[in-house]
C-alpha cells in the first residue's frame, strides 16, 4: 500500500501509478475477509434478517446529554458540550496550545476519570505543564491518569484496566498497531487506529478527543478519512507571536459549525474571553487616522473589531501592498475600486493593513472598514471615535447587504457607540425596530466617505 495516497497493489512497485511518487509502497498485513463470497447469494439471504429497517417516525426523540466541561468557550464550539460515545479531532498549528487547551480543560473535570496518552512528550514534562497550568497538583483529588506510549494495543489494555470516562489521545500521528506493518504517522497506521477508537468509541459510551497534527498546507495530516471518521472537527488557530487563538469548528455532528471561541494566551494557560469586543478595541484612538471600527461577525457570533491602516509614499518603484489578519486579494481589489469609483490615485503609495489583537477575520462585512481606513490614512483625517461601520464592497462600489445586521447593531449599541453606517438594502429587516444609535444607510462607498468626513 501507498504511504503517500493509500492505493494498494497486489505486488511491490517502484513507483506510485497514483500520486507518482517513489518507494512509498509498504506491506500491509491484511485480516482474512468475514463476508461471504460474491457469488454465494443464500449466504448473503441467510444474513439479512439480523437487523431490521425502522420508519424514521418510530424513532424516539431524546437530547443527547452532554458532559460540561466547565469552559464556556470550549462548551460553545462543541454544541453545549462533549457528547458520550464522541470521537473529537482538534487541530492547530505547532506551539498553537492543542495540548495545553486539552489538559486544564480536562484538569478541571475532578468528578472524572480521564486517561491522557501522550506520544509526544513524557511524564515530566506534563508534570511541568500541569503545575504551571494549575499551580499545584499534588492534591488528593481525582487526578488526570498519564500514559506515555504509542502502541495502541497496549492503551487499550490500560484502557480496559482503568475503564475512564474520558480519553485523550496527544496525538494520532504517534500512535501505532502491530496490525500493520508501515511507520507511525503513515495514512494505514493513521486509518487504523482512529477505526479502531471510533469503535472503542461507539461500543463503550466513552468520548475520545484526538489531537491531530496540520501540515505545510494548513491541513490535518493524514487521510482525508480522519476527518470523515470522527464526529466532530474542531481547529485551533491564531498568529504565535499574537496572545488571541481561535477556535472554530469545521465539522460538527452534533451542533452547530458557525460558532467560534475566542482565548487569550496567559503565562499560566489559555483564559476564555468571553466579551472579545473590549479587548480588541483600543481606548485611546482619539485624533489618530487610519483607524476604522468595524461591526464583523464570525460564526453567530459579533463583535468590534479594529482595522487600521497605513498609506505612505512608495519609497521604491513598486508599491507594496501587505495585509495582516486580511485577505491580500480582496485587499487589492477593494484598492482597485477606492481609486475607480471614489478616484483616489494609490499607484504610487504603499498601503499596510493590519487587524488588531492578531486575529484573522474571514467576514466580508470588513470592506467598508478597509476602505474608510484608507482613506483616512491617505488624507490623513480621524474617524470620529463613535463611528461603526460594516459593509460589503461590490466591484461596481455599491455598498452590499450584511447577514445578521441586529447582532451587529446591538452589539455596537452596547459597547457606546454612537453612529453606524449599514448597507441601505438592510434597512427592510430593521422595520418597526428602534435603536439608540444612529443608523446612516448607504448604497455606495462614496456616500459612506460623505457621512463620515463631510
């Protein structure tokens, strides 16, 4: 079998028919098949009374219970917590806090009985991390069981010997099985032993968080069937040298996958924020241009997030265009229409653009908030601190629709904010509604220039 794609070959080959590549091919030891033979049908007749179809309205509606975990956030992403009999991925960048999310989460669970197997690091170094997480772990509670190995068989035989109430598997890639005979961190070893936990899984009630390595790509390593397998995926994300990470679910069996969690990176572990709003604004932005505040909503969730911008006179031939936290395309599209549409000439200027607290926002409704960012910069002339903006930016320059234009609203309203420049085309869903703020509805990027510098 292919160590590289999985494709599989009765014979050794040199090289991949599939993927192309060179000596990938590895022995796999295979289980002798349990089903019956193609042609034998009275088999395959004989078999089909064991279960039998139920109607879907028969079924009994029951919520699944959910474990808390004592985290708001973590609770969040999940759906309101970790369901019995789940099989979680978590993945992230190296050094993001996968395992330091993991542990004081599960530290806290003292009315559990947790099993952490670790492939990665040793018993002492997760001594280190506990005490700096907690401070002491030397009580006499219901402590976290530590098991350093990667032989899956042999966590199984602790598995059977504990019978915990949760597990924990730090990480994937480590783990091994003698049932196939390829190196640990191939997509066979991979494969096999995230069936062989799903099983475990499903069989006994016991939720398995697995942690799981990205590569150069930005992707789970291993077999695209990894994140098939599991119930839910769940990433961890943010810049290492930032204090902000989140944590978005990209697949969920059992909730919703539009919610994020948003932490704060501490010397003594990762702090939920809960109100990311007022961290990521600045309080003192009075008199200073190129900042534009922007009413942006990730998942279900709104918050105010600030975008600042820098425009400078190329001091090369080529101007540079960078962005942090923001897509550099849409970046130079958004330029594009700033000088067909409004007429400023950027051909000569650099332009930075940077999104506070180190944070990547993905919400189209940033543009507007680019732009006025922009050109406050370029004319060098401050926004009005009570000023609140969201938009998205068509390439004609009309100002398009926003989702969920009342969170946006309130969620301004609550942090003071005073003016809010919306799409006009959103004003049909806010009929009959009154707000405290000002509403200023737009249809072009140069009405919104209007109504905030005159």
């Amino acid at each position: 079998m292919c160590d590289n794609c999985g494709f599989d070959s009765t014979k050794w080959l040199g090289k991949c028919p599939s993927c192309g590549q060179w000596n990938t091919f590895k022995e796999v030891k295979i289980a002798p098949s349990k089903s019956p033979q193609r042609g034998d049908s009275h088999s395959l007749l004989k078999d089909a009374g064991k279960t039998a179809a139920v109607r879907l309205s028969e079924i009994p509606t029951q919520d699944l219970p959910r474990m808390n975990l004592l985290d708001t956030e973590l609770n969040r992403v999940l759906g309101g917590g970790l369901v019995p009999g789940s099989i979680i991925l978590l993945g992230g960048d190296p050094g993001i806090g996968k395992s330091t999310l993991t542990l004081q989460t599960i530290m806290r669970l003292s009315d559990k009985e947790v099993l952490y197997v670790s492939g990665e690091e040793s018993a002492h170094q997760l001594k280190m991390r506990a005490e700096r997480l907690n401070g002491n772990v030397n009580g006499n509670g219901n402590e976290v069981l530590v098991l350093c190995e990667t032989s899956l068989e042999k966590v199984f035989d602790q598995i059977r010997e504990i019978a915990p109430d949760i597990v924990i598997i730090d990480s994937i890639q480590t783990l091994e099985t003698e049932m196939v005979d390829s190196a640990p961190g191939s997509i066979t070893q991979i494969r096999e032993c995230a069936s062989a936990l799903l099983k475990y899984a499903k069989t006994s009630g016991v939720p398995v968080i697995l942690i799981g390595h990205i590569n150069k790509e930005g992707t789970i390593a291993g077999p695209k069937i990894l994140e098939h397998i599991v119930d839910t995926v769940i990433q961890f994300e943010g810049d290492r040298q930032g204090i902000y990470r989140i944590l978005r679910s990209i697949k969920n069996r059992f909730g919703s996958t539009s919610e994020i969690g948003i932490y704060e990176m501490l010397q003594n572990g990762l702090r939920p924020v809960t109100n990311p709003s007022e961290l990521l604004l600045s309080d003192d932005r009075d008199g200073m241009s190129g900042i534009a505040i922007s009413a942006a909503v990730e998942g279900m969730r709104p918050f105010l997030i600030e975008t600042q911008a820098l425009v400078s006179t190329a001091a090369y031939g080529t101007p540079q265009r960078s962005a942090t936290g923001f897509d550099q395309r849409r970046l130079n599209m958004l330029l594009a229409v700033l000088e067909k549409k409004v007429g400023f000439k950027l051909i000569q200027k650099d332009v930075f653009i940077n999104i506070a607290g180190g944070i990547k926002v993905t919400d189209m409704a940033m543009d507007l908030s680019v732009l006025l960012a922009v050109f406050s910069s370029n004319v060098d002339m401050p926004i009005e601190k009570g000023f609140c903006v969201c938009g998205e930016v068509g390439l004609s320059g009309e100002v398009r629709p926003v989702s969920r234009i009342e969170q946006r609203i309130s969620e301004a309203e609550k942090l003071g904010f005073t003016d809010i420049i919306i799409p006009k085309r959103n004003l049909d869903a806010l009929k009959g509604k009154q707000y405290s703020i000002r509403l200023h509805p737009v249809k072009r990027v140069e009405e919104a220039m209007r109504v905030v510098f005159g």
